[in-house]
C-alpha cells in the first residue's frame, strides 16, 4: 500500500510541477518551504517533507494545496489520524467552480474578484525597423497572460502572469475529488486500528409459512404466493465496516467511510465470501421477505404508508431528483445501522439504508413455480436478487415485497448485506 501511495503521490505532484495540473492557490509558488516538500517527496524523504509542508501550512494556514501535501506525506509516514484531521479541513472547504478567482498583484494582500476566461500564451509584438529587433533573443519568447474578467469594474483584461496570482474561492473539484479518495483509504486505516465490536448479534428466526410476493404489485412480485420455511438465524444489523475489516483486512470497497457505518459498495461475491468465512450465507429471497415482514401483511412492516421516521431513504437531505423534499429522516447518506426503529422481529433496517444482497438469482417469473417449502431460488441468471431499498431510494422502493436486482460484480453505494445461519 505505501508502495501504491508513494507512487501516485509522485505522479501527482510531478504532474504539479509540470504545470499540467494548476496548482489550487498560485500564492503558494510564493511560498519557499511548499518547493521544499515537494522536491523531498521527489526524493522520497518524507520526514524532511513533512518538516517542510509543516512550516509552509504555517506560513499558510487555508491552502488546499499544502493541506493536501502534508496530508500525504502524513499517510506515508502512516500518521492516520493525523492526516484524517487535514483532509477534513479540506473537505469542510466549499467546491470552487474553477472560474473564480481572487486576483493579487504584487504587494497586494486583498485582491480583486475576478473570473478566468482562458490562459494564453502571447508573443510581444515586435517590428524588423531595427538591427536590435533581430538581436533580442529575450523578445522572442512567449509571454504567458491570463484572460481575466474583472467583476468590479465589469470589464475584460489581459494580464501578465509573472505580476499577478491567483488564488481559487474554494477547492477545486479534481481536488476535492483526489482528497475524497485520500478519505477513504485514511479511514480504512483508522477502522482497521480500532478493531470490531466482537461478533455479530443474530436474530433466532421459528420459520413458519406466510404469505410471500403482492397481488397489487408489480409483475414480478406476483402472485403472492405461500411459503413455509425452516428455523434459521439473522444478522440483527447490516454488516458494518468494522465487522466487514476484521474478516476481509483493508479490503473495504465503501463509498461512505467509517467503523459503524454499514459497508456499502460490495459485490455479490465479496459479500458472499465474508458470510462464508464465518460460517454463514447470504439469505435466500424468501428467507430476507420473511424476515423483513416480521409477521405483517402490509406494504411496509410499519403500516401501508410512509411518515418518513420509519427508515432511511431519499429525503430532503438527498443530493437525488427523487428526493422527498416534505420529508426530513436525518441523513443525507447511509445510517450506523440500529438508528431506525425495529421491525417485529427484532431486525433493524430491514427497509432503507443499504439494501441488501441475496442468495437469489433473479428470475421475474420464479414466483409461479417456486416450490412451497424452502424456495432454493431460480436457476443462474446475469443478476443477483437485492432487497429493501436504501437511502437513495423513493419511499415505494422500501416494500417488503418490492425486488431488484444487480449484476454480481456490480459495486452499488446503496448496496449491502447481512448473513444468516441455519442452526
């Protein structure tokens, strides 16, 4: 992994230098210590890197781009939770659009609001009225300018980068997006060193015949038909990131980083691989209905309609078009699992949150042939069966009898899993 870091650490950064990636505040080629770090990380000093991008955040305490810096050198240097702390700042930070722009001329600590239109490279104009015209070597070299629009005065002006710089309003998106990523991997590490809670709490389910699908609705939940199950065990939660790491290492595909949170992002065979290793599985599609229902013969396990109180799916707080914006449950992402209330059975978060992987191949016809006790599910299809809706989901979507499904190695930031046991 550090082999991995350090790699993609150099690239970016010579990419940096090269002038192929801008640099988020050009204030910061001002700053001695920041060409410091940067020529340490190319020699792979990371202390003294470190050392370096310490006295250049002093020197500049908002720059994303030495904030980012030092934050990678913390994670080669395997300072986790010290560099947790510098990307959170980042990320509080607003998204520039890459436009705005603060313009600073020399000796200049306000600066002036002003939109980049374009970076060009102009030659000076010269004439051939003189011997020194041909002489000047200096007057044949290109002179960078920025293309600016100056909001006060409304007006548009080309002017020499070598006496201005730039600073953007708020992290560029690339950026933020390169941070999101360096989020991530820091989190897994922090996850990893605090280790899991211990073994998973299982429901005891008694089995029993009840009444699967829904006549009312859609094609491939019909007909509701009877089926009878034997006894079998439950996840009480959705697996969550700690328990996910402590089976699989640092091997944790989640969108949504972090201990509690439910892993989210897995495909079907990782899922069924951590089952196994525990000696578990993934539910069939008749076991997860069962559950989920918890007795009921409504659309929901809590009535036939939806508060917003009851489960995690796309509310207000949703980034998504298909947002109820009347509704407020409290997360704009996933939940820690167990902060809804329990269905009857005892099992949280059987609608919304992540939905959830199944055993079960999808067959939108297995209902009219599937055996009364025990249904093992369809032959093999292209898609794996995925229950319960999540927190990207509309409210219709968290029917205890709706069905979906996703092609295996699909990876789905609304997606996760629980486990189940037959003894």
């Amino acid at each position: 992994m550090k082999t991995y870091l350090n790699s993609l650490f150099r690239v970016a950064l010579y990419l940096l230098i090269a002038g192929l990636i801008l640099p988020q505040s050009l204030l910061a080629a001002e700053n001695p210590w920041l060409d410091k770090g940067d020529q340490a990380v190319m020699d792979q000093k990371y202390p003294e890197a470190e050392s370096h991008y310490t006295k250049a955040l002093e020197a500049d305490l908002d720059s994303p781009r030495v904030l980012r810096a030092l934050a990678e050198v913390k994670i080669a240097l395997k300072k986790y939770p010290e560099a947790k702390v510098l990307i959170d700042k980042i990320l509080a930070m607003p998204v520039a659009n890459g436009r705005d722009v603060l313009v600073f001329y020399k000796g200049d600590s306000q600066g002036e609001e002003a939109e980049l239109v374009d970076e060009l490279v102009i030659s000076p104009q010269r004439t051939n009225n003189n011997m020194r015209n041909y002489l000047d070597t200096q007057s044949d070299k290109p002179i960078p300018h920025y293309r600016l629009f100056f909001k006060k005065t409304g007006k548009m002006g080309l002017v020499p980068q070598s006496v201005v710089a730039l600073k953007y309003n708020g992290v560029l998106r690339r950026v933020y997006e390169h941070v999101e990523v360096l989020n991530r991997e820091v989190n897994r590490h922090l996850i990893a060193a605090k280790g899991s809670r211990g073994t998973a709490e299982m429901v005891a389910l008694k089995g029993g015949c009840f009444k699967m699908g829904n006549d009312k609705g859609l094609p491939d939940e019909q007909p509701a038909h009877e089926v009878c199950l034997s006894p079998f065990k439950m996840d009480k939660y959705e697996v969550t990131q700690a328990e996910f790491q402590s089976v699989m290492g640092l091997d944790n595909p989640s969108h949504f980083t972090g201990a509690e949170l439910p892993v989210d992002s897995a495909t079907w065979f990782e899922a069924d691989r951590y089952c196994e290793k525990l000696g578990k599985r993934l539910p069939t599609e008749a076991e997860w209905e069962y559950a989920a229902r918890g007795g009921s013969t409504t659309n929901f396990y809590w009535g036939d309609s939806v508060k917003g109180n009851e489960a995690n799916f796309c509310d207000k707080n949703c980034a998504l078009n298909t947002r109820v914006v009347s509704i407020n449950d409290g997360y704009s992402g996933p939940a820690p699992p167990g902060n809804y209330p329990a269905n009857p059975y005892g099992l949280y978060d059987m609608a919304g949150n992540l939905a959830e992987w199944t055993n079960d191949w999808m067959n939108e016809n297995y209902y009219r042939i599937s055996p009364k006790d025990n249904p093992p599910g369809s032959h093999p299809t292209t898609a794996k069966v995925v229950r319960g809706g999540g927190w990207e989901s509309t409210a219709g979507f968290l029917r205890s009898s709706n069905r979906a499904a996703y092609w295996v190695k699909m990876r789905n930031y609304a997606i996760g899993f629980r486990c189940v046991s037959s003894s």
